[in-house]
C-alpha cells in the first residue's frame, strides 16, 4: 500500500433515514420483534433440555435456536442504538467483529441444515440402522463440525476484507456492516 493513504477509524451507517418520530416508532417495533426473537428461541432450548425425550431426535434445534439468537444479537442491538442516536456511526473494530459474526452465523446455519438434511435422510433411508449411524458422537462430531467450519469460512472472508484499501467514502448503505 502506499504510504500516503489515512487510516478510516469508522463508517457511517445510512441504512435508515427515517424523522425522528418514525426513528421511535421503529425502535419500538424492532425491540419487540427481537424481545420476542429471544423469548421464543429461549423457549425452544429450554424445552428441549427439560424434556429429555426431546434431546435425541431435536438436537440439531437446539443449534438452530442457539444461532437464531446470536445472529440477531449481532445485528439488532447496533440497529436499536442508531435508532435512538443521532449519529450513526460503528468503529472499524466494530464492524470487523459484526461481519465475523454475521459471516459466522449464516455459514453455521447453512451448514446445520445440511446436516439436519443429512440426519432425515438417515432417518427415511436406514430406518433400523438409524440409531447406530446417527449416535450421540456422530451428532456432536457434525455440529462441532459445522461451527468450526463456520467460523473458519467467516475469518478467510474478513482477512481477505481486510487487506482491502480504503480509501473512499465511509458509508455503508446498510443498518449493518456488510461485505
């Protein structure tokens, strides 16, 4: 890189651009919307470890539930602040660390997916050898997988991200950090 470039410390978000009485009327509506994110979410991971019939056949809903709430939770609490501030601004750290969890999080799910897909297919083609293909130490090995593989495929993106010059304008038309 060349020696005469500034460093950018933050970027402006412009995703929404709402009056100031429309700014409350979407905080209200997105601070239910992710209340209620959480509350259900919650629910589904405290039925699950309650009933313990629910561990073997839902044990991938668990890791849905878990990354629903973490995907929201890296978006939406910025959202909610730029909502009731005036500036609308994140640091670079800020925006590195949302988009290795946005990134993380949507590879995680995609790949959760695959193998719930993979864990019906078992279920429909080898009905009585279900229980020994898909044990408890299969199941751990593909989640353990799946979050490893998720996070890694979130770094490689963001270090490529990051050896990109910037040099432009510091707006993001978005209410996130986004590639």
């Amino acid at each position: 890189m060349e020696g005469n470039q500034s460093w950018i410390t933050e970027f402006i978000l412009m995703g929404f651009q709402p009056s100031e009485d429309m700014e409350l009327f979407l905080f209200v509506i997105f601070f239910l919307l992710y209340t209620f994110k959480l509350l259900a979410n919650g629910m589904v991971l405290g039925l699950i470890c309650l009933d313990p019939r629910l561990h073997s056949p839902m044990y991938f809903l668990s890791h849905l539930a878990i990354i629903d709430i973490s995907y929201a939770s890296s978006n939406l609490p910025n959202l909610l602040a730029n909502l009731v501030k005036h500036k609308k601004t994140i640091s670079f750290v800020s925006c590195t660390m949302q988009m290795i969890f946005n990134l993380s999080f949507a590879s995680i799910e995609c790949l959760i997916l695959v193998v719930m897909s993979y864990d019906r297919y078992v279920a429909i083609s080898h009905l009585l050898q279900y229980t020994v293909v898909m044990n408890q130490r299969v199941c751990t090995f593909l989640a353990i997988t799946s979050w490893a593989c998720g996070f890694s495929l979130a770094l490689v993106q963001v270090s490529i991200f990051l050896r990109l010059p910037f040099c432009g304008p510091q707006k993001v038309n978005h209410f996130f950090c986004e590639t």
